[in-house]
C-alpha cells in the first residue's frame, strides 16, 4: 500500500503546489510526475538506509551523550534560591529553608545518568524497534524533500518546452506569446497606476 500512496501523494501535493505557483498545465503535469519519482526514490532510500542508521550512529550517539550529560547532570544538582518548608511527615517542625533545585533538576540529573552510560545507548541502538523508529524518521525527513527537490526539477524541466511556444507550456494570455495584435501593442505602466 505505502509503495504506492506514497508517489501518489508526493506527486499530488507538489503539483498542486505548481498549481498554487500559476505555472501552466505542462509544468504542472511534469512537476507531478517528477515528483512522485522523488518521493518513490526516498521511501526506498529511507527503507534501505533507516535500519542501517542505528548501528552507524550508536558510537556517535554514545561519545555526544558522554560529553553532555555532565552538563545535564551539574544542572539538574544546580541549587537555584531556598524555599521555606513548614513541618515534614505527621508532625510540624518550625520552618527550615531548604536549597530548592533547579526546574526540571531531577529529570536532567537522570537523563545525564543515561547518556553516561555508553554501552547502554549502543544496546539501545541495536533494538530492532528503535531501528523501525529511525526508518520511520529517515523516511519522514527524506520523502517529502525528494519529492518537492524533484518537484522543482519536473517545474524548471516544463519551462524549456515553454521557451520553444509549445502548447500547454505556455500562457496564452501572457505579454508576448503570440503575434496577435493585442499581444505586440506594449502596454504603459502609467495605464496601470
């Protein structure tokens, strides 16, 4: 099913954004077409290199996790101000001021625990879900750039016809493209103004 919707829609949407550019029905077909080539060649390059990608980026993920979770972890022992504390438990102490942490202090003191923990980043990556969820996100990133670079291809492709007058290609209400009378009387801007 993917195989298909996704040219489809991929050379739908980047026609219709050649629709939305008041290109001319060639550019606008040539556009679609490419397109869909575009977004076809991205899900299969995200299907071959998505999977792949866990196990290229394990190291890398491991030696940047190692170098920030110490500034994950002074920030989240950071102690920001005092706040004032009024019993603790069942019974009701006098107010003692106590160092209050930093926002979300917690949290980044156990995320800078888990990016310590090289081996563990590169058995995470070797899961066979976090691969799925990196093809997933390969595929996301590189289907809709494929199609709308291809898109743009398939656009400036439909404007060489264009330059030869070859219908379809060419705005026949446009200044300049054809010999009529009306087309060669050259219009002032002070008409317009």
């Amino acid at each position: 099913m993917y195989q298909y919707g996704v040219p489809i829609v991929g050379g739908v949407g980047t026609s219709v954004r050649a629709v939305r550019e008041d290109e001319n029905i060639g550019p606008v077909a040539l556009a679609g077409a490419a397109g869909a080539a575009g977004a076809y060649g991205g899900m299969m390059g995200a299907r071959k290199l998505g999977p792949a990608l866990a196990g290229r980026i394990a190291p890398f993920l491991s030696d940047a996790g190692a170098k920030v979770a110490p500034v994950f972890k002074d920030y989240g022992r950071n102690r920001r101000g005092t706040t004032s504390v009024v019993g603790e438990g069942k019974t009701v102490t006098k107010d003692k001021v106590v160092p209050k942490k930093a926002f979300m202090g917690g949290q980044a003191e156990r995320l800078g625990e888990a990016l310590e923990d090289k081996a563990g980043i590169k058995a995470l990556m070797s899961d066979p879900q976090v691969a799925r969820g990196l093809g997933m996100t390969t595929a996301a990133v590189t289907i809709p750039a494929a199609a709308l670079a291809a898109g743009l291809g398939g656009v400036a492709a439909g404007q060489v016809p264009g330059a030869f007058g070859i219908p379809g290609f060419v705005d026949p209400e446009a200044y300049g493209s054809s010999n009529s009378p009306g087309a060669r009387y050259k219009q002032s801007t002070v008409n317009y103004v």
